[in-house]
C-alpha cells in the first residue's frame, strides 16, 4: 500500500519535496500518542486484569508482565515523544495502585504520577490524564464493578483524590475510555473481565452507569478545576450497509451503530437513552451536558448485511469490506476494514455535539509497518478535511508510541510507531514514527508525503 520501505532517506525527501500546497492545522494543534496504564506501567497486580491474566484468559497464554516498564522508567519513553516533536501524550491512572484497598489511599503511587506529568512539562508535551482505561481494582471488581450500587459514588472519590493531587499539572481530563468496548468485550463477548457472555441488558446497564459515574466525575473535576476540559473517549466504528439500495441492509447497519456507537453521546447530549434502550437504562437526566470536549477513538468500517439467521448480532452480519486494507488480525476474531476516512466521517458526525473534538486513538496492528504510513497519510488528511468542512478538532493521538500489551491479544499485534521486544526492553522506531514526526513538526501533511505513501489517494 505504501509505495516505499523504510528507508533510511525516507525523512529528507519527505522534507526535501515539499512543494504544492500543504495541508496544515491550526495553530497549536495537538500532536501526541495514546497509552493506557496496565497496557504500559508493569507490575500491576491489584487489578482485575492482572487476575484474569494469571487465569489464563489471554489468547496466547502471556501475561502484560513488566510490560514497557513504565512504572519503573516511563520517561525512556517521553523522550521518544519529545525527539518526535510530540506536543502532547494521553496516559491513563491506575485507580488499583492508587486505591489498593477501599478507602486505603497510596500516596506514593500519587507521587510517580506526578513525577510523570512533571516529566512530560520538562519536554514541552501536554499531558491528557484518562481515569478509567478498562482497569479495575480487584476490591472493585469483586463487589460487581460498574454493576454495584455505590459504584459511582467510589469512582467519584477516586476522581477527586486525583484531581486534588494532580490538577496543578494537568487540565484535560478524560474520565472513561471506551464505556461501549468495555461493556460490550466485558458483558457479551467474554473476552474482558468479568467474562460474561450474550448478556445484552448487561451491556446497556454497564453503559448506563458509566454514563452517571462519568457525570459525577465530570462535576467533581469542575469543582475542584474550574476551568479544567473534560470529556470521555467514545469508540467510533463504521456500519455501513453492505448494500446501501438494500433498505434490511440499511436498517440492519443502523441498529449496530445506535447500539454500539451511540448509546453514549446521546446520553451526553440529551440526559436520555433512545426507546427501547431507554427502558433499561435507567434515569440518565444527570448525564445531559457533561462534556467540554468529545474524545473519538477511530479504527475500522464494517459492511453490515441483513441476515435472519443472525438474531444475537441484530439481525446484522458484519463483514470487512473484501476490496479493503486489513490489518493484523486478532486471534479468534476478526477486526474490520483499516478505514482512515472514518475520521473525517466520525469528526463530522460528532461536530453536530457543538464541542471541540479530540482524536483521543487512531492507528493500526501493523508489525512490519507495511499499512501504517499509508494509513497515517490519509488519517491526517481525512482530519484536515474535517477541519475545513467546519468540525473543531483540535488534536490527533496516535495508538500507540511504543508496542505494548493488547488486552486479551497479549502481545501478538503490535500498534506502536516504536518496535519493542518486551523480553529485552529493546526499542526499534518503526519507519512510521519518522513520518509522523514530520507531520507533527511541520503542523501540515504535504502533497510529497500523499504521493510516497498514498499514491492513489491523489487521483481522486
Ligand atoms: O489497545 C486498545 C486500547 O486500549 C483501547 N482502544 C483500542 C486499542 C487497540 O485495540
């Protein structure tokens, strides 16, 4: 797909053939990478995930380990970031090493948190603080996570300890990732913890109280940071009709995507669920108006096609398009098409909420880097043809810098823009990491880079 290798001049002719008119982004557009804790930090063994992982529930037996050790030495790879041109990193807390035991706080977890953050200033990157990244305290996850009655009420105190000891370092703030993924992995498909499966009301209710414990959060964090920026992170898949003339096609692809993309901001944007949704979710008024800023994260389409004999999918088989780029794939299970448009599609959608936009993740399983420039392109430029078409996005966070732990993946497909051999601790850039450094130093896409990496993008 990408019309070159690596190559070891790759970075100056990118540079060196800048000519014709060059995409760029407003002034102080954010540039940064995405990570979560358990995924990156090493040595978490107060969470769930840590138990599921010694349950053997990960697909290739292996464990997150010391994962990129950044617990012990996160800051290896903030000057990574920095000698990329990075201005800004989305890292998340580990709610079970700061709250091991209800109600018994750790102070010095607190600490390396700040250290971190502090670390991130020194090398002019912009820190965004997720609280919620798929993790939860053992002690949490015991009394039935998000399902239990004081849930939100824990979460909440979580937030402000947090805050109160990290809001002099940092204002953006992203309460939950992926409320849809979480619920959906967690409570139909059983790849997450708790593991159950084909419990659809379960999904809506887990949803339905993250929705209220991101609202909770969202005022805790106001209070104490009046002028903080809040949002959430929303996964944003594609659903498109296998055949769009087809009306069963189209109803069908309609239905994954209220289901699984919309639940969410509807909640935000008018405190409700829609009907039938609204029958389990619960009272969701508190939810209305809880954002400062919408975080998408953006990866695949699906083709989606009416079929009777798919009642648990909602009558919806999804497909990747046959004609489309893939990316490495999941063990067991298949992800869709790599869709880079999706982020002009998505940012577009989400501008209708009338509040900036973040790209809090995009990228690609891609060890041998053969897609990932190609699809950093035209993510960029997809990006840009949102921002003129009016949609207020004001940063793109790559998934990820460095490889790490894939949740129940393990460690088999690899996303960062930096290699890592997780046995040595080695790192090995990736082409794809120069070209964004590019990207992100110049604040513009060039018409030289569509031409190396995305040839056929200019005829059209
Ligand atoms: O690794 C995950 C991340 O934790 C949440 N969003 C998708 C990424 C890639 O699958």
């Amino acid at each position: 797909m990408a019309r070159s290798a690596a190559g070891t001049d790759g970075v100056d002719r990118i540079d060196g053939a800048d000519r014709g008119e060059r995409l760029t982004f407003p002034a102080g557009f954010r540039w940064g990478v995405a990570t979560s804790s358990h995924q990156c930090e090493g040595g978490n063994t107060a969470n769930n995930w840590y138990a599921w992982e010694q349950a053997g529930h990960i697909k290739t037996g292996e464990r997150a380990g010391l994962a990129c050790d950044w617990w012990r030495n996160a800051e290896r790879d903030f000057d990574l970031a920095r000698d990329l041109g990075l201005n800004a990193l989305r890292l998340s807390v580990e709610w079970s090493r700061i709250e091991p035991r209800p109600g018994k706080w750790d102070g010095a977890a607190l600490t390396r948190y700040r250290q971190m953050l502090v670390g991130l200033h020194e090398r002019g990157i912009e820190p965004m603080v997720t609280l919620h990244h798929f993790t939860n305290p053992l002690w949490f996850e015991e009394r039935g996570g998000f399902l239990a009655a004081d849930a939100m009420e824990r979460f909440d105190r979580f937030t402000e300890r947090v805050v109160t000891a990290l809001g002099d370092l940092c204002d953006l703030w992203c309460t939950v990732n992926e409320p849809n993924v979480y619920a959906v992995q967690g409570y139909l498909f059983g790849a997450f913890p708790p593991g159950r499966k084909g419990d659809a009301l379960a999904v809506l209710r887990v949803q339905a109280a993250l929705a209220r414990a991101h609202a909770a959060a969202y005022r805790t964090i106001h209070r104490i940071q009046p002028a903080a920026r809040v949002g959430w992170a929303q996964n944003v898949n594609i659903f498109d009709p296998a055949h769009p003339g087809n009306p069963f096609d189209r109803l069908a692809a309609g239905l994954q995507d209220a289901t699984f993309n919309d639940f969410f901001p509807r909640a935000v944007a008018s405190g409700r669920a829609a009907f039938p949704l609204s029958l389990v979710a619960g009272d969701l008024r508190a939810v209305q108006d809880t954002c400062d800023y919408i975080g998408v994260n953006v990866y695949y389409r699906d083709l989606v096609a009416f079929d009777l004999r798919a009642p648990t999918e909602l009558f919806g088989r999804r497909f990747a398009d046959p004609a489309g780029a893939r990316s490495d794939q999941p063990i067991g299970a298949a992800w869709g098409e790599v869709y880079p448009d999706g982020l002009r599609r998505v940012a577009l959608r989400v501008a209708a909420l009338g509040k900036p936009i973040y790209v809090t993740e995009n990228g690609v399983a891609d060890a041998a880097d053969r897609l990932r420039p190609w699809q950093l392109a035209l993510a960029v430029r997809a990006l840009r043809a949102a921002i003129t078409a009016g949609a207020d996005v004001r940063g793109y966070y790559h998934w990820t810098l460095v490889d790490n732990f894939e949740w129940s993946e393990g460690w088999k497909t690899r996303f960062g823009l930096v290699a890592l051999d997780p046995q040595t601790q080695t790192r090995t850039p990736r082409h794809s990491a120069a070209l964004y450094g590019v990207i992100a130093r110049a604040n513009a896409l060039t018409p030289a880079m569509l031409e190396e990496y995305a040839p056929a993008a200019l005829d059209g």
